[in-house]
C-alpha cells in the first residue's frame, strides 16, 4: 500500500503553505491504528490540500494515494477518507445546492493553460513564500488561472477514480455506503455508472432509510433526470419515513425543476418552514432539510418559496427574541434568510420588499429596542441592507 508515495517530487509541488513536502508524511499517517494521529493528520491535510475550500497544485497529487487509503479494507475511518476525496473534488459544497458543480466553466476558464505552465507557477510561489516579506506575490490573474487549473485537475481525478468508489457502496459500513454515495452524486459525467447503482441502494428496502434517502439524492444530482428514477420516486414519496419521502421530494425538485409534481412540493413545504436544526443531518450530507427544502423551491416554485421564507424568517425572529436581548448577532440569521441573494445595491420601496423583508422590517418596527445599544444592536444590519437605521424613520418606511 502506498508504494509509489515517494515517487512524487512533493518538495517541487505547493499547497497553501509553500512546498508540500510534509504531504506523503500526512497521507500515511491517515492509515495510523492511532485515532488521534489519523485526527491530526486529516485536519492537517485539511489545512494544507484544501486550505478554506481552495485546491492547490499538491491537492491532485494527493488524490490517488487518497483513493488507495479508501479502498483498503485494513485502514480506519475510511469514510472521512472518502469525505476528504469529495471535498478535494468539489470545494463548499452549499454552493451546488440545487445547481450542478461547474465544470464546463472551470476548462473555460484553464483555456490552454496545462501542466507545464502550472509548474512554472508553483516555482514562483515557492520563491515567494521563502521570502514573503520582502517579495511581490505572484500576479492576481496567474494565480486566478493556476487555482481553476487545480480544481479542474483535482475533481477530474477524483472522476476518474469513480468504478473504483462504487465498489464501495458494496459493503457493510453504513457510514462509508454514505461517504461513497455522496462522493458519486458530483459527476454527471459517469451517470451512466453511477446512476443505476444508486438507485439499487435506494430501492434496497434491506436497507436503512437514511442511506437509501442518500443513495436516492445522490442519483438524482448525478442524473439531473426524473425519467430515470420515475417510479421510484411515485413510491417513495407516500413512503412512511420522514427522510425516504423528503429524499424523493428533493430528488424530483433537482431532476424536474418546474415540472415537480404538488406532492413532491408539500413535502418540501413542510419541511422548509421547520426551523431546522445543525443536527439534522444524516450520513455524508451536510445540509439541514430545511435549508436545502426551501433553495429547492426557490429554483422550482418562486411563489412558495416566498411564503416559505416569511413563516422562516417570523419564526428565528420569534426564537431569537424569546432568547434575550436582540443583539446583532442574533439578527444575522433573520437578515440572511430574508436576503438570499445578499445585500442589495440601493434603496427598495417598502411595497417592493419581499414579502419576508417586510416581515422583517415589521418586526422591527414592533421592537425598537432592537435597534438600540449601539455595535451590539442591529442598526448596521439595516443599514448594510439599505433600510432606514433609525427607529422613527424605519416606522415611517413601513407606513406604520
């Protein structure tokens, strides 16, 4: 296992920190009986291959040697192997929601740029890094170029490493079943591999409802196609588990957009105006059901995602205020959900607020203390969304 680590000249490739000599050592010490030594080692390669969310030069090196540690059966935590495979090959994953990973933009945007110039790029790097304070960094567009060549790079290795990967969906650990199957539901390009297995895991009644709920999603974001999962879906959506039932209204939004039947959108609804909690996850997704439900319905359903996101943003405002003091920090999920799309670039007449923004701004007429006590009040929040950040003339904007 790992015989060829030493192969590659990893002092002459970079990682977020210059060269990316200490990578082979990493690597290894991910196959460690030590859980507190595989911990470090991954949280370091965390920090180094996939520094916040960027891929660097070493990032694609890493991949094969990382797919060798996944498929060993003798090696622990197999499944946070996994998880660090489709992270190298996707980046922050909330930003493909609803949307597939980008990866006719990314050659686009690489044109002719290959191997050779990326080598070139890291030798500057490295140079720089040595003497960082005294050094001009590289140019923005070069390094523009040589981080989409990196992505590109990494997620088309993690690709073409996908027959190995589903064999991994062949097993009995349901937590690396999970892993693989969200590892498959990026590449739409090996559909025609990964779709039909998928979906032998979510038809599995054999199987647990959360994994096959996985398996399901994982089809459907890998297929972009109802007709494909058609059936399956008819069934699962009248199915008795909560998770089965929400999975195949996800699955329809995602491969049907407007054509999404009703059912599939109450299901969404439902769930979309639950609160939600930072523990409803299940296996590898790491998205709430009703953050996910309501961008769903904000791609097939404009109308109902709006109410949707009025009863979601009466309710944190409901929740935060019954917490205490409404400081700012307490107004920020409020404003996030009312604003998805961010900050708005000028002034918006209160009529042409959405109908969650002036649930917003209503609240806050209702309770000027929120606007008060300076940094700690959310004065700046208002001001930032161009809404008035005085009391009296916040209630003369409302109407009130």
């Amino acid at each position: 296992m790992l015989e060829t680590l030493d192969d590659v000249p990893w002092d002459k490739l970079t990682h977020a920190y210059g060269a990316a000599a200490d990578v082979p050592v990493l690597i290894r010490l991910l196959a460690s009986a030590d859980t507190e030594t595989r911990d470090q080692a991954r949280y370091e390669l965390y920090g180094n291959i996939f520094h916040q969310g960027t891929r660097f030069e070493a990032s694609a090196y890493a991949v094969p040697f990382l797919v060798e540690l996944a498929l060993e059966p003798t090696v622990p935590d197999r499944a946070e192997i996994v998880g660090l495979l489709t992270d190298l090959a996707v980046g922050h994953q909330y930003e493909y929601m609803v949307s597939p990973f980008p990866v006719e933009e990314l050659r686009s945007a690489v044109g002719g740029f290959g191997a050779a110039w990326r080598a070139e790029v890291s030798a500057r790097y490295v140079w720089w890094v040595q003497d960082i304070e005294h050094r001009e960094p590289p140019h923005e567009v070069e390094r523009t170029i040589a981080t989409s060549l990196d992505e590109l790079r990494v997620y088309e290795d993690v690709r073409d490493a996908v027959p190995q990967l589903i064999t991994l969906l062949d097993g009995a650990d349901d937590e690396l079943v999970g892993a693989a199957a969200h590892a498959l539901a990026w590449f739409p390009e090996q559909a025609v591999l990964t779709v039909p297995v998928l979906t032998a895991v979510a038809a599995d009644e054999a199987q647990g409802p959360g994994l096959r709920a996985t398996a399901l999603l994982a089809a459907g974001m890998a297929g972009r196609d109802s007709r494909l999962l058609s059936d399956l879906l008819a069934r699962l959506i009248h199915d008795s588990d909560e998770d089965l039932r929400w999975a195949a209204a996800g699955t329809w939004a995602l491969t049907a957009g407007s054509d999404t039947p009703d059912a599939a959108k109450a299901v969404l609804r439902m769930l979309g105006e639950s609160a939600g909690n930072d523990e409803d996850y299940w296996l590898a997704w790491r998205w709430n059901r009703a953050d996910w439900s309501l961008a769903l319905l904000d791609a097939v359903d404009e109308e109902m995602a709006a109410q949707v996101r009025r009863v979601r943003v009466a309710a944190a405002l409901e929740e935060r205020w019954n917490e205490g003091a409404m400081w700012h920090n307490r107004l920020v999920d409020p404003f996030n959900l009312a604003y998805p799309d961010g900050e708005p670039d000028g002034p918006v007449p209160f009529a042409e607020l959405t109908s969650a923004q002036r649930c917003l701004v209503e609240f806050l007429v209702a309770h000027p203390e929120a606007l008060e006590g300076g940094h700690r009040g959310g004065g700046h929040l208002l001001r930032w969304h161009c809404l008035p950040d005085e009391h009296p003339v916040l209630a003369a904007f409302a109407g009130s």
